[in-house]
C-alpha cells in the first residue's frame, strides 16, 4: 500500500469503513430493495469496477439525471471510488437547461431514471459531449429501455475495491448552483471538502447511527445528498430513500418504517401539516425534524410544536459552495429565536461584514461571508466569478444579513436578485428574459411574494404593450414553454407602469 492510501480519507472509504464496522446493518431501503452496509459495500465497487470496464476512469464527469433510488445511491459512491466527477442534475429543468449543464460540465455519461430517459436523451443530443446513457433502475419496478445499457447489466462480477491513486484533495462533484445571471455556476468540491462538512453535521445536526432517516427531497441537491444521506451512511444509520416527496408518501413511509429524522424545506412541513390524512398517521418514532433553503414561518413552527411535541426541530443554513451546511439553530433555540439562521456550525467561520470587510453593528445589514475547510475550490471554468466569490480572503455568499450581539444571523435578502420558491432558487432576471420574449409584454420585474405554500412565489409584475392585450395564463404557459416549472411564475401582476430610480 503506498503511504497516501495508508491515510487517505475519501468519500469512498467512508462506506467500507460503515461496512467494516456495522456489514449486516440495513443501510439502505428504497421501493423493494434492501441491502446491508455489507451488501451496499461490495454493489458500489461492482459498479465501480463495472463503469470502468466501459471507460470511465478518474477525472471523467459523469452526470445523474434521476430521481431518487438505490441506484442513485450507488452510483454516487461507485463513482467516488474511481476517482470519477459525480455532476447531479435538476430533473425539473428543460432540454436546454440539461444540456448547458452536460456541455459545460463535458459530462461523458449521462445516468437517467425510469421517467426522465426521453429528457436525457434529448438534452444529451444537443451538441454535449456525452458518449453513452445508462438506465437506472427507479423506486417501483420498471423495465429498461431496448438498446440502452443499464444498472444490473453494468455491475461487475469483481466486488474487489478499485485500485485508484485517489486523495482528500481530489474533485468529487460539481453542482451546479442558480446565480443571478442565465447560466447556472458549477461548484467544484473535493472529497475533504463533503467530508469536514459531515464532521459539522455529525456534531452539531446530531446525526446518528441509531437515526432511521427518510431522504425524500432530491438527492442531486446538496442539501438531502451531502447533509443528510452522506453523514447517515458515515455514521451507520439506517436510510430510506423515496423519490415520491407527496405527503401521503411521506406519511406512509414515516409510520411504516418507523422512522425517527426527516429533513425537508419548510413548503414539504406545511403540505404534511394541511395534509388530511395526518392526524391519523403514526409519527410516534420522529425524533429530529429539520429544515433549510428559506425561513420558516412562525406560526408553521408554533404549530409543528403543538402536533408533533417529541420533535426536536433544527433549521440548517448554508449553499452549495459549501458544501452546503453553514450555520444552525438548534432545537431549543427555535421559538425563542424565530426567523434565525443561527451560528455557524462547528467547522465554519462566519462574519457579517459592510462592503469594506468590516464587521457589521448588531442590528446593521451587511452579507454573510465565510472561512471553511468545507468549501469549494472554485467555480468550474470560470476564474472571475471564483475571484470575485473569494475576494478579500473569505468566501462571499451574496446573502444579506443581521447579526445580534450573541452572534445569531438573521439572513434578510440576497445581495444579487434570487428567489427562494420551495427550496429552489430561480434567478429574477432570467424569468425576465423569458417574458420580454413575449410580444404583449413592454416591461417586467420578477420577484418573490410571500406564499402560504411555496414561502416565497415567484411573481411577475407585467406593464403590457400598447394595443396588446394579454392574460395571467396565457403568460404563465408562455414561460413553462421556455422554463422549468418552479421557475415560471405561480402570479402575474399587470400595472401602467414599474418605478425607477434615477
């Protein structure tokens, strides 16, 4: 063995460590799969052997277009061990969409689920570098495609681990964050990165190896991928995976398996709470509730209180570029500290700082910047941007905030125009983009509403051209046709005019 590997420490061995340690442990279920950390174990190096056998190799991009599954998971570990890039992609994005990510990640395979094969066929055709698609099996039951290669076909006979000059330094993933601007930024994060930032999640979101956690949002997010399913499977939990996030879903699957921890953005815990069948449910084994990607509302936390009082709730803050848990505000501090974002988490710093660097009054705004082993190396092919997100020596987040005297931030707006719908971010200005392509529309602003559902709705207020008439839907279907759904706007507000500054 050389004396690197004597050392190493990489998101790979994470789960041969797991499997050394608990191997008849269910680490895994999903639809009518079950595997042990044993089973789970030897099906990553299969698989791992298996892609390599098709010429994936260390440093090759190999995109995921699916929603969740076993063999998601296992891909994501495979791909880990042969030193390959795992680039997850939104599947609620278009054609278009998809592909900018495949091109400009140079995506040599494209992975796709049972309902998305006919999206990743058509994105991958559009002038990308990928070579081959491979068909991964969903959470029901579902045939393969004639003439595509797929998941079983492709596991080795070998469950021998690969032999792969790989260390902590060595790029894991990109993910691909929404910014301001049309074209999305690709986060590049190594393996020491994801794994000081499961040391923070372990510590301080307590996450445990007794927890029985359900992964319900998509796991191509960092937040179900890298805060809850990555540390689960470090610390020996068990975890269910669904890729079916609809409360009667996760009603169903909470009771029947008993599970104690589930994470999910503050629009998933209202749509339980309104749900009818929640009352009867059985939610006695939840223990841990978390949520993150917007504020939640207090009176939805007062209520969560008062229908699930064993729940221990915890809202976690951060981005993808670090991978992604920043700061967190833990379980007692919830009503008593509503709206907040908390302090950060064991291994991050973080200040609020004026447009000089220098730290902001309590009470004053100013946008929260970072230092952390757990973030990015940069933005893929794009040194500016990296330059400018890293200027000064801290990682700036672009999200404005207050600090109080305690040191407790409260994030109260985005320096750049972002909104925060369901959990996703949908830049303003490419909505925009969108609607000035309609010839009914003069002029346009995007931004975000307070919603019951989605916390903030993404509305358009529309100043329509003269002799032009033109309605709320036929608006609406205009941008599905151009957009992903959760970044069309849910309103449309016609006015005479929109104000200007000077």
């Amino acid at each position: 063995m050389s004396e690197p590997a004597i050392r190493r420490q990489t998101i790979g061995d994470v789960l041969r460590r797991t499997a050394a340690r608990v191997p008849d442990k269910v680490a895994l279920v999903c639809g009518e799969v079950t595997w042990s950390y044993r089973e789970f174990d030897r099906i990553a190096n299969r698989l791992a052997n298996g892609l390599a056998a098709g010429g994936i190799g260390q440093g090759d991009r190999v995109a995921i277009l699916s929603r969740n599954s076993h063999a998601f998971a296992a891909m994501r570990f495979a791909l880990a061990r042969l030193g390959a890039v795992l680039v997850p992609v939104n599947f609620m994005l278009n054609a278009d969409e998809v592909a900018f990510v495949l091109r400009h990640s140079g995506a040599r395979l494209l992975a796709v689920g049972p309902d998305l094969v006919e999206l990743g066929r058509e994105a991958s055709g559009r002038d990308t570098s990928v070579e081959s698609l491979l068909w991964l099996p969903g959470e029901d039951p579902a045939e393969p495609p004639a003439g595509m290669a797929h998941f079983e076909a492709v596991l080795s006979s070998s469950d021998a681990a690969p032999d792969v000059a790989i260390d902590g330094g060595s790029l894991l993933q990109i993910i691909y964050t929404s910014g301001t601007e049309s074209a999305p930024k690709g986060a590049m994060l190594s393996h020491d990165a994801v794994l000081w930032q499961y040391v923070s999640c372990l510590a301080d979101a307590e996450i445990h190896r007794d927890d029985l956690i359900l992964h319900a949002l998509p796991l191509y997010h960092c937040a179900q991928l890298d805060v809850f399913f990555g540390p689960g499977i470090y610390a020996g939990a068990t975890n269910v995976i669904t890729g079916k996030p609809t409360p009667a879903n996760l009603l169903s699957l909470l009771s029947r398996h008993r599970v104690s921890s589930f994470f999910a953005p503050p629009s998933v815990w209202i749509a339980l709470l309104r749900d009818p069948g929640f009352d009867a449910a059985d939610l006695s084994s939840l223990a841990k509730g978390y949520y993150g990607a917007s504020i939640m509302p207090v009176e939805v936390l007062r209520e969560l209180a008062s229908r699930l009082p064993r729940v221990r709730l915890w809202n976690l803050y951060g981005q993808t570029e670090i991978a992604p848990l920043a700061t967190m505000l833990g379980p007692d501090e919830q009503l008593a500290r509503p709206g907040s974002a908390g302090r950060p988490v064991l291994n991050v710093e973080t200040r609020v700082v004026d447009d000089d660097m220098r730290d902001v009054a309590p009470g004053e705004v100013g946008e929260i910047v970072h230092r952390s082993p757990q973030l990015m190396t940069g933005y893929y092919k794009d040194p500016e941007r990296t330059a400018e997100a890293f200027h000064g020596g801290w990682f700036h987040s672009g999200d404005l905030a207050t600090v109080d005297a305690d040191g407790y931030i409260t994030v109260v707006d985005r320096k750049k125009d972002m909104i925060k719908t369901g959990g996703e971010n949908v830049a303003s200005r490419e909505v925009e983009e969108a609607l000035y392509a309609h010839p009914a529309v003069s002029e346009v602003a995007v931004i975000g509403l307070p919603d019951p559902r989605w916390i903030e709705a993404v509305t358009a207020v529309v100043v329509p051209r003269p002799g032009h008439e033109v309605t709320e839907e036929a608006l609406v279907a205009f941008c599905r046709e151009r957009l992903a759904h959760f970044k069309s706007p849910k309103r449309v507000i016609f006015v005479e005019s929109l104000p200007k500054n000077p």
